[in-house]
C-alpha cells in the first residue's frame, strides 16, 4: 500500500473482470477503499455472479479494504441506491470509474435495435447515471463547505469510439458518446472542484478478445490482463 488514497472512498463499475478489476486492485494498493461494482454477467449481458467478491477477497488478501456491489448500473434506482449506500456506509464517495461494458457485435445488416440499445444501455446510460448521482452529492458538498470538493470520474472509451470498427456500430457510437459526455461533465464540474477525464485502455481481456478481428487470437496466460493496470496519479 502507497498511501497515497489513503481516506478516499473509489467506486468501479465492472470490477469483477480484465480492466475493471485492475482498477479494483491499484486503487486498493494506493489505500482507497474500494466498491467493486459487477452483476457478474457475461459479456453479452446475461447471467450472474458473484465475480466482485472474488476481486474483494483478492483485495482484503493483500491488505486492502474493499466491499462489493451487485447493482446493475443501467438501472437509475439501482444507481441511486449505490451511491446513498456509498456514503451510509462509508461515508464518502470521492472517485467513480465507470468502466462497465457489454459487445453484442454484428454487422449492421445482422444486428437487432435491442443488440443497439442494450450496448447503450450499459455504457452510456450507466455512465450518465452514475456520474450525475455522485455530481448531485459533491454539488450538495460544496454547497455545504462553501467551496470545493475532491471529486474524480474516469470514464472509459476505446479506440472503437475514435476510429470505428467492423461490426460494432453500436459499441463504437456509445464509446464516442462517453468523449463527449465526458468533456461536457468536465465544464460543468469545475465549478465545484471536481474533475471528468476519459480514458483508452488497452489490454487483451474476455471482452477485447470477443472483439471482431480478435476471436483468433489465443493468449491463455494473459485473459485478465496485468498490462492494462492502470498508474495512479493524483
């Protein structure tokens, strides 16, 4: 552990798998306590797990502090129950990563509007809904404090969203959604102190290697990939 979260509350989306769990992890090291947020889907949508304790367990075995959370993320009640949880019982929420995502790839001759909008469902919406339940809390903060507040959202894109890519038509159009959202979330918060930034990871993970172009491609020492942990800066 670095300390250099120590006393800062992190919520991931998506933490149970590839790059959500390591933003988990290395927000842990650093000494955040962490919400590891996953329905333990699959990458499609379906089913459900228990993936978030896994990467809690991994967490606490390392010293860390950590609690799961199954809510689905597309669902604005669920959202708004999250992030009261958040600061009932920790009281805090200083750092959201929206990194949860589905692929429901196709060309667009084969592909469904329910394959269209349940990928917008899972990363717009939730993206858009998570970030306005925590800005309405850091709002009423600085409010309160007369003055600002320590707020960060990360929010994820991919090079889909800058560059397109054969058989996701909706995947690339909720990617580039979320680099628009995201520099317009950034205006609007600073005026509280609070900061948005975007990001593009890369990685090989379950859902990078469904991708089209991807599928025959095998790297079976690297399905939750550590290169794409990301570094810490404050």
């Amino acid at each position: 552990m670095t300390g250099l979260l120590d006393g800062k509350v992190a919520l991931v989306t998506g933490a149970g798998h590839g790059i959500g769990r390591g933003h988990a992890l290395e927000l842990a090291r650093h000494g955040a306590v962490v919400i590891v947020n996953d329905l333990g889907t699959s990458l499609s949508g379906e089913g459900s797990g228990k993936v978030a304790d896994e990467v809690v367990q991994i967490i606490e075995s390392r010293a860390g502090n950590a609690i799961s959370d199954f809510s689905d993320v597309g669902d604005e009640g669920q959202v708004e129950l999250m992030v009261e949880r958040a600061y009932s019982q920790l009281g805090r929420l200083d750092i959201v990563v929206n990194n949860a995502g589905i692929v429901r790839d196709k060309a667009i001759w084969n592909m469904t509007a329910d394959d269209f909008d349940l990928v917008m469902r899972v990363h717009v919406r939730a993206t858009w809904l998570t970030s306005r339940a925590v800005a309405r809390k850091w709002r009423s903060e600085a409010k309160a404090n007369g003055g600002k507040v320590y707020g960060r959202i990360i929010n994820t894109t991919s090079g889909a969203g800058l560059h397109g890519n054969f058989g996701q038509t909706n995947y690339s159009a909720a990617k580039a959604a979320i680099v628009g959202m995201t520099q317009t979330l950034s205006l609007e918060l600073a005026s509280i102190g609070a900061t948005a930034n975007v990001i593009s990871p890369g990685g090989r993970t379950r859902m990078s290697a469904s991708m089209p172009g991807q599928r025959h491609r095998s790297n079976p020492t690297n399905s939750a990939t550590t290169s794409s942990t990301p570094r810490i800066q404050h």
